[in-house]
C-alpha cells in the first residue's frame, strides 16, 4: 500500500507526500491516521487508514506519462460539455484527481479565454486556478520542480495551442 515518503494525489487537493502514519485515540478506540502534506496550497491533512481505498488516493504519476500530459494540454478534450452541463463535469473532473481531465481543462479553458475579449466568467477562473493547481501540484512532485517551474511548464505546453 502507501508509506511514508509517498509521493501521492488526493483528488481534489492535488499532489502531496506522505509525512507520517500516527495512530490516535478517538472514543476508546486506536485508529491509523496518514499525514499528508500538499505543500503547492500549504495544507496538512489526516486521512483515515481505513478510508484510503474509498479515497482514490494514488500515486503520482510517472515520469515517462508526463508527455501524456503535455498533449492533454496541449490538445484539451475531444469535445467540450454543452454549457448546462459544464459546471457538474468540471466539478467531477477537479473531484477526478486524474491529471489528464485536469490538463484537458487548463486547455479547454485557455482557450475560451484567449476567444472572448472580455475573459472567463468567475466560476470558469476560478475552475482555471483549480486545475492549473492540480497540474502544477503534480509535475511538481514528478519533475522536481518549484511552484513556478511547474506553472512555467503548463503556460509554455498550453501557449503553444493557444496562439
């Protein structure tokens, strides 16, 4: 299963490692908690042991599927959602933790943006922020990177369809 020193994503906080395995005393009862640590967003969390199958927690991805990532971002999805129903699958997407569906919306949404003069909507920025954070998260982890690099990296694949 999972050790420490994983390098792991957690569907919809994106890619982090595991700190720690801690067993705590919770009504009388002993449980195993692992300790994650998301350092893109700064956030420490406990995840129940016996709860980790249901999570979707996973390893990061590897090296060798990074070009999988590049064309993800830089062809986006086969076919955008119609717009009643793009709010309910981007949020499944972001809830997904899968670094594809998340590539293929910086796409999507890049290039919206780049087509309308006045930008995205809010909740399409904000949809933007949350996958580019995804992404950036982890090629991070998998590359090495700091935050910017990996933010460099997404805006040089995704500029390339872009323009």
């Amino acid at each position: 299963m999972f050790k420490v020193g994983d390098k792991v994503v957690y569907p919809y906080h994106g890619a982090g490692t595991i700190q720690d395995i801690e067993e705590r005393q919770i009504l009388g009862e002993t449980h195993s908690y692992f300790i994650l640590h998301f350092p893109l967003v700064d956030i420490t969390l406990m995840l129940p042991e016996n709860r980790i199958q249901e999570s979707s927690l996973r390893r990061i991805i590897s090296s060798s599927q990074i070009e999988e990532v590049v064309e993800a971002l830089k062809e986006g999805p086969e076919k955008l959602p119609s717009t009643n129903q793009f709010s309910r699958d981007t949020e499944n997407m972001l809830k997904s933790g899968n670094i594809i569906d998340a590539a293929h919306l910086v796409s999507a949404l890049s290039k919206k943006q780049s087509e309308r003069s006045n930008g995205l909507h809010i909740q399409d920025r904000n949809y933007l922020q949350k996958a580019r954070q995804l992404v950036a998260s982890e090629i991070a982890l998998v590359n090495d990177y700091s935050e910017e690099q990996a933010y460099e990296f997404i805006d040089a694949n995704v500029l390339k369809q872009t323009q």
